[in-house]
C-alpha cells in the first residue's frame, strides 16, 4: 500500500506539498470606467463590481495596490448618445480612457495599466469591427483600432489589449506604435477569444451589447481546438508581446496546450463575467462556499498553466487570503 494520506494531513503538510500557488503578482483587475464625478455605479449582471468615474477609480486603485496588485486592465464605458458607427469616441484625443491612464500613472506610476482595445463600446451597432455592406468588415477596421491604442500609447499605458478578433490587428497596431515613436508600448493579444455565452454579464457592464447579430463571425467558434494556436502562433508574428486564452475556467484544455506549446511567452486568461457570475450567484443563493468555489477555479486557471488571471475576483480573493495560510 502506497500511504498517500501523509501528505495531507494537516494544513501544514498540505501547504508544504501544494505546488501551485497564486499571488497578487498573478492577477489583472479590471475596471469600468466612467464619465464624471464621484460615481461608483454598481452592475446589475456584475455583482459587486462598480463603474468608476477617474476620481473614485483613483480611491479604489489604491486599495487595490495595498493588497499588492500591481496591474490593472480598463474599459472606458461612455454615453449611448456619445457612440456613433464608427466607433469615434474611442480614438478622438482626450477620450475617456486616455484621461483615466493619464491620471492614474501621475498618481500610481508603478502600476501597470492594460487598456482594452476594441469598438464595441463606441459603436452606435455595439459590433467589435466597422460594418460595410452589413458585415462585420475586418481591414477598414485595422487602422481605427491602431489609432485607438495609439491615444492610449500617448496617455503612457504600458500594454494595450486588442480583443476585437479581426485578423491582422496585431500588425497593424505595431506597425502604428512604432512609427509614432511608441516602441516600447508592449501588446497583450486576445489572441484566442471564444464567442462565449459567459459574455453576457459584461456586456451590460460595458454597455456593448451587438444591436443586430452576435459575434460569431469573428470570435473563435468553441467547437475548434487547434484553431487557438494557430492564432496565437499569428499574433506572435505580427508582435505580440503577451497572449491570452479567454474564457477560462471554460477552456481550461485550451490554456494547457497554449502553454505546453509556447512554454516561453506569457499567457494570460481571462475568467470572464459569467464564469465570475456562476460562483457569485451560486454562492449568494447559498448554494456554494464562495471563498472555497473561488480559490478552486483561479488555481485551476494558474495549473492549468496561466501565467496570469484576468479576474473580477482578483480583489475577494487577496482580501481574504492575505495573511492567511493560504492553502489550509
Ligand atoms: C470586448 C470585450 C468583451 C469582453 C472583454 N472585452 C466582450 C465581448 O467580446 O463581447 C468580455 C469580458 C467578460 O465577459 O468579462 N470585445
């Protein structure tokens, strides 16, 4: 008989033997982010996750980093009014999300600030692309999103986020960056993005709800495997400098080949708003332990090999485990 039970068998010993653990190195909270003055709007689909106007996003960075968070990712969420088709007010200068990275690096200059760069929040139609002849047209789209990240470039954000899945963005933002002068402003690819069903608490967060259609003729189809890596292997080419699996706790097959295939670049998931929302709402309802549900799915995340989570939990989990035993 081989005695497995001596491994386990006080929190100690478990500790001990434990090789996965998460830090607050390991995660990227993400932010909504607002118009205005002293808002803190709570999310109907997004419990307990609040869209920040600049000043309050401030208050709340700060408690953030006291928890040692050290990246954040944000999504500016502007007026239905301000929004036209072509995406306008995510690119004109001083936008919204341009102001808020200008702020937070006077305030906060270590932190690292990710932006995501997609127009589904600007666009009067709520689709990641421009539309041409009723579709969801891929080129024209490109330079848009290049001078999208070029504002937040010039605000000094350290990595931007492209997400709208259009094939050949990652180029066409490089391309743009550099010759601006922005060299060293570093991407992070959502490079393998799911059109997924666990969207739907963001896009009432975010406000970017596709008004006709849904986004299956750019988004991964979640029936394919390899797929996944034949576009990271692309945005690699075209200068990505990190990648990321996203879902997550979905596609936890996905990450482990991204990662057993690409063992030297960093690769980040995103535990979007459904799968955050399924422990939220299971364990408001008292259905689940939320701090054991929660801590379960992120290290499942890290296992599978993430080397960084995108998680709205990122704050519930450091509160709770910070100067605790973490595993026991
Ligand atoms: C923008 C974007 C989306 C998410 C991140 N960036 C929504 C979408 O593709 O519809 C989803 C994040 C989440 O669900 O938490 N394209």
């Amino acid at each position: 008989m081989k005695r497995f039970r001596k491994l386990r068998k006080d929190g100690q010993t478990r500790d001990k033997y434990a090789n996965v653990t998460l830090n607050s190195n390991d995660f990227i909270y993400p932010y909504f982010v607002v118009e205005g003055y002293n808002k803190r709007q709570p999310i109907q689909s997004l419990h307990n996750v609040y869209r920040f106007s600049i000043d309050e996003l401030i208050r709340d960075i700060e408690e953030v980093i006291s928890l040692g968070v050290n990246k954040i990712l944000l999504f500016g969420v502007i007026d239905e009014t301000l929004k036209d088709e072509f995406g306008t007010a995510a690119y004109i200068s001083s936008n919204l999300v341009s102001r808020a990275i200008k702020t937070i690096k006077q305030k906060f200059p270590a932190i690292l600030v990710f932006t995501d760069v997609c127009l589904c929040g600007y666009t009067s139609h709520g689709h990641c692309g421009l539309i041409k002849n009723q579709e969801i047209d891929n080129d024209s789209t490109l330079l848009f999103l290049a001078q999208m990240s070029l504002t937040h470039a010039e605000a000094g954000a350290d990595f931007v986020a492209p997400s709208a899945m259009m094939d050949g963005q990652v180029e066409s933002i490089r391309k743009t960056l550099n010759n601006s002068g922005f060299q060293s402003t570093k991407i992070l690819s959502y490079s393998a993005k799911y059109a997924s069903g666990f969207y739907g608490p963001f896009r009432d967060a975010a406000q970017s709800k596709p008004s006709f259609g849904d986004r299956r003729s750019y988004q991964m189809d979640y029936r394919t495997t390899d797929q996944a890596i034949d576009e990271i292997a692309a945005d690699l080419e075209e200068g990505a400098d990190w990648v990321m699996v996203k879902p997550a706790h979905t596609y936890l097959d996905i990450i482990c080949r991204a990662k057993s295939h690409f063992k030297d670049t960093s690769l980040v998931a995103y535990q979007v708003s459904g799968e955050y929302m399924m422990i939220k709402a299971a364990s408001d309802a008292g259905f689940m332990e939320e701090y054991l549900a929660m801590s379960e799915a992120l290290t499942a995340i890290k296992r599978a090999g993430a080397d960084y989570i995108i998680s709205y939990y990122a704050k519930k989990y450091l509160n709770h485990f910070q100067n605790k035993n973490l595993l026991s």
